[in-house]
C-alpha cells in the first residue's frame, strides 16, 4: 500500500511541522531549558514533579521565571486526550519549579511548559516526558 504509506510520511511530516510551533525572534530565549528534577514518578494523587530552569550558557537555574503555561498528558503512549490537572507548589530551592498532579496510570506523561525568564524576549517552551510507574 505505497499510497497509504506516502499519506503517513505526510501527516507525520505535518505533525511535525505542527508541535514545533512558531520560534522566537531572538537567539537568546533558546539558551534556556527546563530539565525534570526527577524522570520517574508513581502512579497516584498528589504527586511532585519538580523541574529545573537553566540557563545553559552559564549552566545555571534561573530563578523567578514565570510560568504561564502548563498541560500535563499521555500524549508520548497515544492518549493526548488523557489530560490531568497540574497545580504549582511551592520548590525547595530557587530555580526549581515544583508542580501537584494525579497520574492515573502508569505509561509516559508529557508535561507542556512555557516560560517568561525576566530581561529576555520570547518565551521557553518545553515539553517533558515523565515516565510513570506503578
Ligand atoms: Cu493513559
């Protein structure tokens, strides 16, 4: 089936097209990156997931960042309509972003991340994949 197999190369192609998104004008927005504190977490309520704002140049986190946007699903495992709460919680240390969610089953989480760094133009724009465990 060539035909049905050049239709999948181009949703796929488009796909990716589609989660790249729009880039931001300035070069220095991208020397920032969020990195999950810990890649493993279990199934079930109140859960921790902390991340870590870095600046990779300096190779430090950045602190007072704020958060704008979040979305947390399974989208990794095929089930992006899978969507869970996230609420952010106080981090233990500065630079760190800790945030509260349900994993109701076990499998590969995606957590979807934008960030506003102070004196920087754009926007961080990460997506994490936390695997969770039963
Ligand atoms: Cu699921």
């Amino acid at each position: 089936m060539k035909t049905s197999t050049f239709a999948r190369a181009v949703l796929v192609a488009l796909t990716g097209f589609a989660m790249a998104g729009p880039k931001p004008a300035l070069a220095d927005i991208k020397d920032y990156e969020f990195q999950l504190v810990q890649p493993t977490v279990q199934v079930g309520s109140d859960r921790v997931v902390t991340v870590r704002l870095l600046n990779k140049k300096t190779g430090k986190p950045v602190p007072d960042a704020v958060i704008f946007a979040t979305r947390l699903d399974m989208a990794p495992d095929a089930m992006e309509e899978m969507v869970t709460k996230v609420t952010p919680v106080p981090a233990s240390e500065p630079g760190s972003y800790s945030f509260k969610a349900r994993f109701s089953m076990e499998g590969r989480w995606q957590l979807s991340l934008g960030a506003k760094v102070q004196g920087e133009t754009g926007t961080v724009d990460n997506k994490l994949v936390i695997t969770v465990q039963k």
